[in-house]
C-alpha cells in the first residue's frame, strides 16, 4: 500500500476538525440546581439519543455542545428526580430545578438503633418532616411550634403564648395516667432532655395551695425548645411500639428523632439570612357592653370613664428579629457544618420576651475505607422572660386579677407609687416590677465512628460507636418586691425573692455490630445486635425569701429563708437483637427484642423484655404485577411492645423534714414507696397499606392501630389511721385505637410550574379496659369546676363534673347512670384532625400554606368563669345561651354553675388554622453581582384562627404537659400571630 501524503493527511484532518466543529459547534449553557435555588454540583446533562453529555461544576453551572436544534437534554442527579427540557436555541440561559427523588431519601428511615432501610420496605408507620417543612415557609419562634398539623397521629397544645416555648405532644392517644406521657426526643443520637421545670412561683400564686413553691402551674418552658429548627435536616417520629420497641423502656409515648445538617460535597457554601418579624395577638376578648347602671352597681361612679386594660396590657405589635450563618462544605473524606442564630423576639406583654443565641459545628472525616467519625457540637444560651400568668389564688397573677379589674379604676401610678387595685392586685404594677425569668446555658454533643471489619461484596461486618453528652444549667430568677399593693399589708410575705438552680447532665453510650449478608437467590439478611449505657443526673435548688423591709431583694436581706432541693438520678443499662430478612425488596421482615434495666424499677437489676415482629409485603415488585397505573402497593402489618419507666420515687417511702423541740430532723411521710414497682408496658399491633399511582405522583399511607398499655401507674389511696395516704403502684388497662392517612398528590410537575398537595387526616380513642383500683378522678381543680374521671370501660379522656340539683330520681338516672354523682359532659379527645399543605412553584415564586382543622376536643374554660364572677365578661349582657330568653349569658352560666351544673364551663376546643403561609421569590442569578442567590419573601404564622372557644386560645393549658389536665385553661398569656419578612443570600 502506498504511503499517504503529508498534505493529504493534513487536508483530511482538517476536514474532520471542521466537521466536528460544525456539528458539536452550538453550545448551551446553564445551571443546575435545587428547589431552594441551592447548587447542584456533578448533575449529569446528557443529550438525549446519544452519548454526547458533560457534567455541572461545583457552583452547578454547565456547557455542553450539541450536534443540532432543536434538540432534548436529560439531567439527572443522585437523589433528585430526573427531567427533560427542549432546546430550541442558545441564545438562552438554562436554569433547572431538580426536586428530591422521594425514593432515594427512604434510605435515611430509621430502622434499628444503627441500620436504615428504604421506606417502601416498612412495615410501620414512621412521619418524616424535612428540613424545608420545618422552617422553608416560616420562621419559628422554636421547634416544638414547627410540628403543629405536619404529621398524623399527634395531638400538640401549646402551654401558653408565653415565649420562649412550652408544649405537650400526645402521640396516638393517651398512654399514662400518672406517667409522662411526653415522648423521647433523640439528637444526633443524643437522649435530650425535655424536662418542664417549676420555677417556684407558687409561693406568690398560691395556684395550688401556698407553702410550697413547687407546682406545674407556673407555666414553665420544655427544654426541646432550646433546638434550633434551623439546624435541623430530618425529624423522624416513632408513633408507637411498633415502630420504637427497640427504645425499650423510654419509648411508651413514642420517638422523636432528630437528625441535624452536615456539610455536602462540593465548594464551601456561606449563607445569610435575616427574618424580621411582626407579633401581634391572635385574639383580643373585648369589653363587657357597660351602661351606667351596671358600673353604678359594682361600685363605680357614675358617667366613668373607661379604660380598656386588656388592650392596654396586650394590643401590641411588636417586631421580632432571628438573623443567621451558615457555611459548610466537604470533600469526599470530609465535611463540615457551621451555623450560628441569634433570636430576638419580644413579648406582647411589656418586660417579657425570648432571647437565644445559639452556635452548631457538625464534623464527619473518613479516615481510611473502613474507619470514620462524625461529631456534633450544640451551644444555646437563652433568656426568657414569661411575665406572672396562669392560675393564681391569691389574685396576683396578671391574668387572673385582670378578671377582677374594672375599666373605671385607675391604676397608673403618681409620683412611681402604683395605688391599690380592686381585684387586690395592680396589673400595670405587676407588669412593670415583677420578674419571671428563665436562663439556659445548654451544651449537646455526639460522636459516632464506623468501624468496618468485613468489607466483602455480599458479606459486611461494621463495629458502630455511639455516645452522647446533654448538658444544661437552667437558673430561673422570680423577683416579687415588697412595694407591690398586694404586700403592703405587713401581715402578707411582705416581698419575696425566688431563685432556682437546675443542673442536668445526661449521657449515653452505645456499641452495635452490623452484619450484612446478601446471597444469590435475593435473600439479603441484616443482623444487628447492641448493648447501651445510659445515665441521668439532676439536681434542683430552689430559694425563697420572704420579708424584706427595703427595695433591695436578695436574698440574704430576707427575714425568711427556706430551700427546697430535689435530685433525681437514673442509670439504664440493656441490650438489642434484631434481624432483617429481605427478598429481593418483594418480601421484608424483621423480629428483634430489647431488653432494659434500670434504677428506677423497684428491682433495679430484673430484665424487661420488650418484642417486635413485622411484615411488609412489594406486591408491585413481583412478575405478575401487570397493572401498570399502580405503581406501588404494600400491606403490611407491625407488632412492637415498649415501656415507661416508673416515676424516680415511685420505689420509695419518702420522709418528711419534721422540726422536734428545734432541732430539725425526719419522720416518716404519708406517700408509700412499692419496692416491687415496674414499668408500665405497651403493646401495639398496627396495620397498613400504602399505594401509589401513576408513578407515584399519587401516594396513600393508610394505618389502623390498636394500643394497649397494661401495668399502668395508677395512685391507691389509704385510710389515714395507716400512716399513709398514697402510694403509686401497677394496676390497669388502658387501650387506644386509631386510624391515619396521608394522601400526597403532585398535581402539576413542569419546568415553570408545579404543585403539590398533602393530606392528612387521623382519629384516636382511648378506653380503660381494667382498673385495679376504685374510679377516681384527676386533672382540673374540682368536680364542679369539671374534672377527668378515670372509669372502668370509659374514656381516659371524658370530662365530668356534678349535675343540678333538684333532679328527678329519673332524670339522674339518666345523666349518672353509675350513681357515683357525676355527669359527663365532653371528652378532650378530638373527633378527628386533618391537615391540608400545599407547595406551588410558578417561575421563580414559591407559595406555600398549611391549614390545621381540629374537629372536637373539648376544654375546661376557667377565664370566662373567673370574669363571669367579676361580671367583667365580653359577653355578660348577650343572650344567646338561655332557652328561655330570660336571662343575660354571665347570670346564666352563673346560675347554672351555682345549683351544681358544670356544663356551662366545658367548651368545644375545636378550631381551624392557617398555621403557615409564605410568599417568596428567588432571583435569576446574576442579577446581584458577587452572590451566588438572593431570595426574598413574606410568611405569616397563625394568622386565621377561626374558633367557637369563648377565650384567648382552645390550645392553652394551665398545668403544662399534664397527661390529662391539659385541657383545662385558666388566664393564660394570649396566643400571638406572626407576619415574617425574609431574606436570604447565598454566596
């Protein structure tokens, strides 16, 4: 063969390069990135049809060279969604949205103590809230208010609109009578603390008797809300034992997981961001209607002239303000996480508010290919200031003797002397001199390395470390000076200073081995077994002195000075098993036990057992699925056992501190310790079935459950010729039913436009099968003030009280067919909940909405009672409650209330509202020079509340998270509403 000429070859190689230069000489460019405007590094574009494609840079941003337009692209990035988008030139900048893959984030549901699995292979109910359904539509004021309607099966009240935080959280139903009902709450693998903690206030309220200081109707804050939502990535919730048997003896009211941010692969990303907010009250009760004759008759002048304290003390906006940083990045062995907020929001009240500033460091290295280490540092210090509301017997609270406060009374001061009030007290001096304070220095930390020790392709062996450190001193500071009217009189505490000390230390550790075994045939078999230590300290202080003869309050100036001291202390040791055997994704089940000791049972080294087994069925995974618009379909079925601790003195037979000829000493108390005392123990049996259509743009989770709770701790009193009074023991049974469904819909999913729905709706009831003990009743003050009995074969949660007198022996047979004098007349449970949320996306605006509908549930309302006796009711003089038309609403209620009938005072509790809304709008990148996104938006929290309840709030609870008693209100601090501005920057 001859030779080819140098010129020839150089003309044919020319030839080519132009060739290719016209055919791949037409470039697109573009960037990639999420629904939040966040980059999208490593996205793969590909031209459809061929193998032509490129990949985004660290900043998401591509150039790709096509052969011809028009002409189709496909991006793709793992854990998003895959999409296509049309070229017809290039003239134009391509900015794609990519939203997550629903698929790939199953992989994160939690499935044992060190394991994970795909949500499509549950067997259980588990409610995942991601990081942009927690705070992406507004901000909050603290994660305990971003659950509210976000998940099924839980029913979330609010203490009060003090801020600073304060909930209960019920998860399907109630499980304890005299328990903790709260559920556990787990960060990064840490057990916090979510502990309520009295500040001592009682001595001044006298809320539940004086003498003592302690009581749960000061209104305190829960330390779950010193997480900063911010911070958060995932919330994980375990609603029953079947989801968190595997929590053993801390899981009865369920399981909180959280899961914190870390850094990505890719550039360092820096953010900003700045909230400025507006605070104003959800709901203003109003004036009694007055005319002369009536103020004349309370003891007023005639033509007074009035002055509405209400607003005055509570009609405000006040501007609230959360500012933010973050960075974090990481590369393949290593990333990193760093956040910091500072929050500044003032009460409505004057001299109360919440401050908190708080700072993240996430870290995870990969040392080698089969160690790693990731470690997580949280610190909080928070102040907040409450104001003095709640239940108070003495008329001191501002709440309570607002009630008693008439709007003809002046009561500014003249030349700083505040002059006497009618109710006993001065509200504006309450507000003005009193102090309620709380302080939090707080420090979470964890660390978690994988240590793999067979890395093979079908056969892993892993050795997982956990511990975890929570750390917190609360120091709460009540300052009530003797200038206040109500002690004047040197016969009263004349002034008392009260300060407490809370020191809590929590710690655990945790080491599981992790086998995994794949085999051939599609049988893959996930062995993990553990063991744990877990330690509890807590040490409370709190100080009172009263009498003091000068302005200054401390507490060595007292003339009285007593302390009160409580330390508690629990150690948990115990072990897991669990295995997982899973069929090719088609067939998966699981069976595993945990077993528990601990210092609080009354034999602290007796093991306590707790099962589950379950079964999840991919019909849609099989070869004989042919349907294809049903792209998914599972039953399944759970069963799980878990327990609740016993209180810490539950064991004990306390004494009490007797003084005997001056010398101070003990004698035994009145409450009788059981030794042989256990935790109660639930058993939960849960059926499901999960659909989805059309590729799962349609999806429904459907859950029926039944709970049922034995050994429950339940009081048995004694005669006092025995010494004792009380004792706590195990006896009863208590049962919950329920059904759940969750409905998601991506109606709409395009390049400029789409919209998704979510549904959710569920229904509890609860049943006391067994009682070991007579019916008694707890929660709420007294029968006639309405109250919660507990009765064989009724509700846990119905309301009773006393009925009229002057009733026929039919007529009470009726209403109190157990003749044991009571007539029900609610239940605290809802009929059912539902919530409706709703994400739409035009271009570059982002609407989003959350509506919460509570149908039922009703309350024990103490404010209008309280106002009724004052005849300071907003509805005093209406006339829509007598059926005889005779009498005006407050002498009705009065009236009805005075011959023994409780009805008037139990209200329905229900209500619908808009608990979210935000607006936002994300700028087309280079619009501002030297940031990578700037996005802006408004967003409201609360702002329609549409409800029958006759007070300020249907969710207010004056004894905190009482199991039971959290529907019974009595003045709180009013609830707020919120309008957000917002920005953020991304550089």
């Amino acid at each position: 063969m001859k030779k080819m000429s140098f010129s020839k070859t150089l003309l044919i190689n020319a030839l080519i390069f132009l060739f290719s230069g016209f055919v791949y000489g037409q470039t697109i460019k573009g960037k990639i990135v999420d629904v939040n405007g966040e980059s999208i590094p490593f996205a793969n574009i590909i031209e459809k049809g061929t193998t032509n494609g490129t990949t985004s840079n660290e900043n998401g941003e591509f150039s790709l060279n096509i052969k011809k337009l028009p002409a189709v692209v496909t991006i793709s990035s793992l854990g998003f969604v895959t999409v296509e988008r049309n070229i017809a030139d290039t003239n134009t900048f391509l900015q794609v949205t990519l939203r997550e893959d629903s698929d790939v984030l199953e992989e994160v549901v939690i499935s044992g103590l060190a394991t994970t699995t795909k949500r499509s292979n549950l067997a259980n109910t588990v409610s995942t809230i991601s990081a942009a359904e927690l705070t992406q539509v507004t901000s909050q004021s603290g994660f305990d208010s971003a659950l509210s309607g976000k998940f099924t099966g839980a029913e979330i009240k609010a203490n009060s609109g003090a801020p600073g935080g304060g909930i209960s959280m019920r998860l399907r139903g109630v499980t304890s009578i005299f328990g903790d009902q709260q559920p556990l709450f787990v960060v990064d693998g840490v057990y916090v603390d979510n502990s309520s903690i009295s500040s001592g206030n009682n001595i001044v309220s006298e809320a539940a008797g004086g003498g003592n200081p302690s009581s749960n109707q000061d209104d305190a804050s829960n330390r779950i809300a010193d997480i900063d939502p911010e911070d958060i990535e995932t919330v994980e919730i375990l609603k029953g034992a079947s989801a968190a048997a595997l929590y053993g003896s801390r899981a009865a009211g369920g399981v909180v997981i959280i899961t914190t941010k870390r850094g990505k692969e890719g550039k360092p990303r820096v953010s900003f961001s700045q909230t400025v907010g507006l605070r104003s009250p959800t709901r203003l009760l109003g004036l009694r209607d007055w005319d002369d004759s009536e103020v004349v008759a309370l003891g007023g002048p005639a033509n007074a002239k009035l002055r509405d304290y209400e607003a005055e003390l509570f009609d405000h906006t006040r501007i609230s303000t959360t500012t933010r940083f973050t960075t974090s990045g990481g590369s393949e062995r290593s990333d990193y996480f760093f956040g910091v907020t500072y929050k500044d929001e003032p009460g409505l009240v004057e001299n109360t508010g919440y401050e908190k500033a708080a700072a993240r460091l996430n870290i995870g290295q990969k040392f080698t290919d089969w160690l790693d280490l990731y470690v997580t540092s949280n610190y909080i210090s928070s102040q907040a200031d409450r104001g003095f509301f709640n239940n108070g017997n003495a008329n001191r609270t501002i709440g309570y003797a607002l009630a008693f406060t008439y709007p003809w009374e002046n009561l500014s001061p003249t030349d700083g002397v505040y002059p006497f009030g009618g109710a006993g007290s001065n509200v504006l001096e309450t507000i003005g001199l009193t102090t309620n304070r709380e302080n939090v220095n707080r420090f979470i930390g964890s660390a978690k390395s994988n240590i793999k020790i067979l890395n093979g392709e079908k056969n892993r062996l892993k050795l997982v470390l956990e511990a975890g450190f929570d750390q917190y001193t609360l120091r709460t500071t009540s300052i009530f000076p003797r200038e206040l009217t109500y002690f004047r009189d040197r016969s009263t505490l004349k002034g008392a200073s009260i300060s407490g000390t809370t020191r809590n230390t929590n710690y655990n550790l945790s080491a599981f081995l992790v086998h995994n075994l794949s085999l051939n045939n599609g049988l893959q078999f996930t062995t993990q077994t553990g063991t744990f230590f877990q330690d509890f300290d807590r040490n409370t202080v709190i100080s009172v002195g009263t009498g003091f003869n000068t302005s200054l309050t401390s507490l060595s100036l007292a003339e009285n000075l007593s302390s009160q001291q409580v330390v508690r202390l629990q150690r948990d040791t115990g072990f897991f098993v669990q295995e997982e055997i899973n069929y090719d994704d088609k067939i998966i089940g699981t069976i595993g036990i945990r077993g528990d000791k601990s210092t609080n049972n009354g034999i602290s080294d007796k093991m306590y057992y707790y099962p589950k087994a379950n079964l999840a069925i991919n019909l849609h995974k099989f070869s004989f699925w042919n349907i294809k618009e049903i792209t998914s379909l599972k039953p399944r079925i759970a069963y799980g056992e878990a327990g609740r601790f016993p209180n810490f003195n539950d064991q004990f037979t306390l004494a009490a501190p007797q003084f005997i000829g001056g010398v101070s000493g003990f004698a035994p108390g009145t409450f009788k310790g059981d030794p042989t005392i256990g935790p109660e123990r639930q058993k939960e049996l849960e059926y499901g079935l999960d659909l989805g259509l059309f590729d799962n743009r349609f999806t429904l989770e459907a859950t029926v459950y039944n709970k049922k709770i034995s050994d429950l701790l339940i009081q048995e009193n004694f005669p006092t010729s025995s010494g004792f009074t009380r004792k706590i023991k195990n006896g009863g049974e208590l049962e919950n039913t329920g059904i759940e469904l969750g409905l998601n819909a991506n109606f709409i999913e395009k390049e400029d436009f789409s919209w998704n729905a979510n549904f959710k709706w569920w229904k509890n009831k609860s049943k006391i099968n067994k009682l070991d003990v007579p019916a008694f009743t707890e929660g709420g003050f007294a029968a006639f003030l309405g109250t919660f009995l507990i009765q064989e074969g009724k509700s846990a949660t119905q309301i009773v009280g006393t009925y009229p007198s002057g009733l026929t022996p039919e007529e009470i047979a009726v209403i109190d067919p157990d003749g044991d004098g009571f007539a029900v007349y609610g239940n605290a449970e809802p009929d059912f909940q539902m919530s409706w949320q709703n994400n739409i996306r035009y271009k570059n605006f982002d609407l989003s909405f959350l509506w919460h509908w509570k149908k039922g549930g009703d309350g024990i309302n103490l404010t209008t009672f309280l106002y009724d006796n004052a005849g300071t009711t907003w509805d005093f003089d209406d006339t829509d409650l007598d059926p005889t038309g005779t009498l005006t609403n407050g002498p009705y209620r009065l009236g009805q209330i005075g011959i023994g009938n409780t009805a008037p005072l139990v209200e329905d509790a229900g209500y619908l509202r808009l608990r979210e809304v935000g607006l936002f709008y994300t700028f087309d990148e280079g619009v501002f020079k030297g940031v990578e996104k700037v996005k802006v938006g408004i967003s409201g929290r609360n702002l329609i509340n549409i409800f029958d309840y006759n007070s300020y709030d249907p969710e207010a609870s004056n004894f905190g998270n009482n199991v039971l008693a959290n529907n019974v209100e009595v003045t709180p601090y009013p609830a707020s509403k919120f309008v957000n501005f917002h920005l953020k920057v991304n550089f």
